[in-house]
C-alpha cells in the first residue's frame, strides 16, 4: 500500500491507497476520484508500518481493494460506510481518540 502522511491544525490527515491507483481518474456519476494529485503520492509500506502511522491520525482516507481491506480488518472503518466508484471502493474516517 502507498502512505501518504499530510499535517493539518487538528493533526495528520493519512491517504492510503493500493499501489495500481496511483495517476488514474475514476468517475461515476457526480463522483469523480482523482488519484493523480500529490495527496496520494506517498511511500509504499509494509501493513505493520501503516499501523504505526495509523497512531498519529486525525483523518484516514482509504481507497482500493487492499487499503480498504486493511482498514476492515484493523477495525479502522465500518463496511456500511464503503462507496465505491468504478468499482473502487474507498472510505474516509475522523479518528477520535
């Protein structure tokens, strides 16, 4: 998975998404994913490590099949809060601590 860490006032928001997403567009309706922009250009990482940095979120974007799946595993967002475009799925969280 690609990591993308961005600061923001209330803290680090966190873009993690599947490597194969990277510099493509996806749009499906009035929804549109962009995954061409500098948010999402990170470093890849091993899933430990995307765990470690997990701890310092404040916002978690996740998209692909991959991030997605991490993010249900590691009990970091719920399946009802999935959408997809195109097929891809993604989800966003506030981490409340």
């Amino acid at each position: 998975m690609i990591v993308a860490v961005h600061k923001s006032p209330n803290g680090k928001v966190i873009a993690i998404c599947d490597k194969g997403l990277i510099g493509k567009k996806f749009e499906e309706g009035k929804l549109r994913l962009d995954m061409t922009t500098n948010f999402y250009k990170g470093e890849e990482m091993p899933e430990q490590e995307v765990l470690e940095v997990l701890k310092t979120a404040y916002i978690v974007n996740l998209v692909g099949k991959k991030a997605v799946n991490f993010g249900l595993k590691n009990n970091i967002i719920n399946k009802e809060n999935i959408i997809k475009i195109k097929n891809i799925p993604m989800c966003q969280c506030v981490v409340v601590r």
